[in-house]
C-alpha cells in the first residue's frame, strides 16, 4: 500500500474541537427541540426596585463586583478605564487605580484576596491586593477579554463568545471551558459575569436580559428581563447598555447597572 492510500488521520487543534462541539451542541439542540415539537425558550423573570444608589455616568462599567459595603467597579475605554472602590450609598471613590491609555478596562473579580482585571483585546490582565490596590502581577491569554467571575476553584471568563472558560487562578491554563445555550442553540456575546448561590449570571451585549447558567453544562435555566428599569437619564451614547452585576452573598442584595448609567439599582427578581 502506497503512503498516500493510508489512513487520513486528522490533528484536532482546540479550534476545530470548539467548532465541532458548537455543531453538535446545536444539533442536537435542533434534533431534541423539533420532537418535542418545538421546544420554548424559558419565559423571563421580571424585577423589582428596592433601592436606586448614584453611579458615576462617566463610567464605562465593564466589571463589578462588591466587597465589604463597597461596590468594586472596573471601567473600560482608551483613556478611561480604571479600578475603583465605590461606596454604594453616595458613589464616593474610596481607592482609584487607572490603567494605562492604551489599555482598555473589562471584567473584574475578586478571588482569595487579589484582584483580577482583563483587558479586552491586549491579552493582558492584572493582579492587585484587592484591598490596597496594590499591582501584584499580571497574566496572558489567548481570547479577547470581556467579563471575569470566579466559583470556588478557577476565574471564570468570556471573551464575546458563547464560551465561558474556567482558568487555573495561578497559572491561568484553562481547566475546562462550557458553551452557553438554550434550546435554540449556543448564546453569543456573553458580557459581565456574576456567580450566585451556584449559577453563573451573564449580560449579554446590547441585550436588557440577564441569563442564568448551569456552570456545568452551560445550560440556561432562566432568563430575567430588566427592560424599562433605566427610564430616565438614559446615556445618549449608544453603548451605554446594561452591564454589571454584583452580589452581595451576606446581605442576598442583587445590584445592576449598566456603561455610563447614573444609577446602580438594588433589585429582587420576580417570578414570571
Ligand atoms: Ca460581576
């Protein structure tokens, strides 16, 4: 047998396994949904205002976070784009750090003390004592960077994708990543994170909606539409959109806010 009758033996690289994981996820997705008969997407959970708090409409929220009766806000833009502890009642910088203007701010989290900030397309992020602000160090990787949570083990993060990929907080390889999706199919553009009571929660960009997700699996299990809840002083700027979620796990209050709003919203989600 000559070399080229042999087999065809194909080297997998982590892109072709992503898009061929996206390709069968959606398949059956399509599969399970068209015997059912059509499954329908959960219906959206609503909300209701508990307490409306300042927030600058300068900022360019990309990450938050809260920590000990202060919200942690990092801020996105060239020129712009920030850490600072805020607090919540009067929206007062307490601690400031700002990045260089080369650097454009994203997601943010605080896990065993350090603070973790991406940037959105330097494959670069940084490290700071999260109570000093101190820079302790930075790190690298591959994607783009958008937003930044953490669960008991790694640093969770998008990239605009529909991945959310679980990084070693040391050394910052990637332990496992789960494509996000409904019965329709994988979800893209998934923005700020936030992990509560075992969920993981997601804006997503230019959507009113935040998604709650099986970390698991990368299921949906729920969906809560916040439409209508920026109704005055809404940013002129098309890109001031609904991004930033914060969990307060002692006191079980949930904050919003969006890029450039004037407000942070303390909420409770609502059945629907
Ligand atoms: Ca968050």
């Amino acid at each position: 047998m000559s070399k080229s009758e042999g087999p065809i033996l194909v080297r997998w690289t982590p892109t072709m396994l992503s898009f061929a994981i996206i390709v069968v996820v959606t398949c059956s997705l399509v599969l399970q949904s068209s015997v059912l008969g059509g499954a329908q997407r959960a219906s959206s959970k609503g909300y209701e205002v508990i307490n409306v708090y300042p927030h600058d409409p300068e900022a360019f929220t990309q990450g938050l976070y809260f920590d000990n009766g202060f919200l942690v806000e990092g801020t996105g833009r060239y020129g712009r784009s920030s850490i600072r502890k805020i607090e919540l009642e009067t929206s007062r910088i307490v601690e400031q750090v700002d990045l260089p203007s080369w650097l454009f701010g994203e997601g943010i989290t605080e896990f065993g003390g350090l603070l973790y900030q991406l940037t959105w397309v330097a494959h670069t992020g940084f490290i700071y004592d999260a109570d000093t602000f101190e820079r302790r160090g930075q790190f690298s990787y591959n994607t783009e960077g958008w937003g930044l949570t953490h669960d008991d083990r790694h640093l969770v993060m998008s990239d605009g994708s529909a991945w959310l990929y679980f990084l070693d907080p040391q050394s910052f390889t990637e332990a496992r990543r789960v494509l996000v999706h409904d019965s329709l199919g994988p979800i893209d553009q998934l923005n700020e994170l936030e992990f509560i009571n075992g969920e993981i929660w997601a804006n997503v960009w230019h959507q009113d909606e935040i998604l709650q997700i099986d970390p698991m699996s990368g299921s949906v299990t729920g969906r809560i539409n916040l439409s209508g809840l920026l109704t005055q002083d809404s940013p002129i700027d098309p890109e001031g959109v609904l991004n930033g979620i914060a969990y307060d796990a002692e006191g079980d209050r949930l904050f919003v806010t969006g890029k450039l709003w004037p407000s942070v919203f303390e909420i409770r989600v609502t059945d629907p």
